[in-house]
C-alpha cells in the first residue's frame, strides 16, 4: 500500500490537530486590570512611551533584555489630584504565542501588582497563579530579577516564566529611563 497520501494529508491534518488546541484566554481587559490595581477612585491618563533608539540600547544594558517595541502602553494613573503610579501594558513570547501583562507602579516605579491580561499558549497557564504573581511585588527599578532565584520557576511553564521575569526586568529599566524624572 502507498502511503505518500499521509505525507499529503496527515501531516497537514496533524499540523491542524495540534494548532486546534491553543486557545487565547482573555482574563482581564485593560479597564479591568486598571481599576482591580488602582481601585475605583483612580483616574488614567493615557501617556504612551515612545522609544527611540538610545534608550534602547540604556535599557538593554540596565535589565540585560532586548528591547523590541517602539511605543511602551503606559498610563500616568491619578488618585485625589496626585500621581499614584503607573500602568504598564506589556507583552512577551510565552513558549510560542504572545503574553499580555500588566504592571502597576507605584509613583517610586516600585511593582506594586502584576495581572495578566490574556494568555494564548495551550500550557504554563499556571503563571496565573496569584502566589506566582506576588513575588514580583516589591521589585524595584536597578533590581535584576532572575528566575530560579528570586522568581520560582513553574515546572512546564519555564518559558512563560522566564519571558514575564525578563520583561519586568524590562520595564523597570525603562521606568528607570523615562518615567523616574518625572
């Protein structure tokens, strides 16, 4: 019997079987994550940071992680007339698929929360986790969080795991650049 109609039609079906089974979960919007981390009273001014080429380059030296995007979507966030701190929306790659994730900073660019906004990978969901999540809190700019260090990693998510820890590294850096003069 020939089987050349397997490699015809059952690596495509195979590929298709497979692609079938990631999902993209969205947990919170961006709205969403922004009153859960600054409460009710909080007012957001939208405050994009565009990165140009030096400060790249600045924040690839400080938190050791390239940087590829051009615009950071980042929110002054206001409570009472005073700035509170600072949402941050940022994505990394999981394993194969993208992370969306948010960051709240207090006014001294301090993590004071971490939520993940939507997850596309089919495992590591686990990153979710709020124990996960909270070892994040309290990191600060000219800190270098390492995975396996300060941040556990998650058996069957390492790379979802080390792709957040590198990105916060990544903003604080930048916070560190743009926003810590402010």
């Amino acid at each position: 019997m020939n089987n050349d109609w397997f490699k015809l039609i059952g690596i495509p079906v195979a590929a298709v079987a497979v692609a079938g089974q990631v999902q993209a979960a969205e947990y919170l919007t961006v709205e969403q994550a922004q009153k859960l981390m600054f409460g009710e009273s909080a007012s957001f001014e939208k405050s994009d940071i565009k990165i140009n080429s030096a400060a790249k380059k600045a924040i690839k030296a400080a938190s050791g992680v390239k940087v590829d995007r051009r615009t950071l979507p980042t929110w002054t966030v206001f409570d009472g007339g005073e700035v509170s701190g600072y949402f941050i929306v940022d994505e990394v790659i999981g394993k194969h698929e993208y992370i969306t994730y948010a960051l709240a900073l207090s006014p001294s660019g301090e993590v004071r929360q971490i939520e993940i906004l939507v997850y596309r990978e089919s495992y590591g969901y686990e990153i979710r986790n709020p124990r996960w999540r909270a070892q994040f809190v309290g990191s600060k700019p000219g800190s270098q969080l390492d995975l396996g260090e300060e941040i556990k990693n998650i058996s069957g998510a390492t790379m979802s795991c080390r792709h957040i820890t590198e990105g916060v590294n990544r903003v604080l850096a930048t916070y560190d650049v743009y926003l810590k003069s402010q």
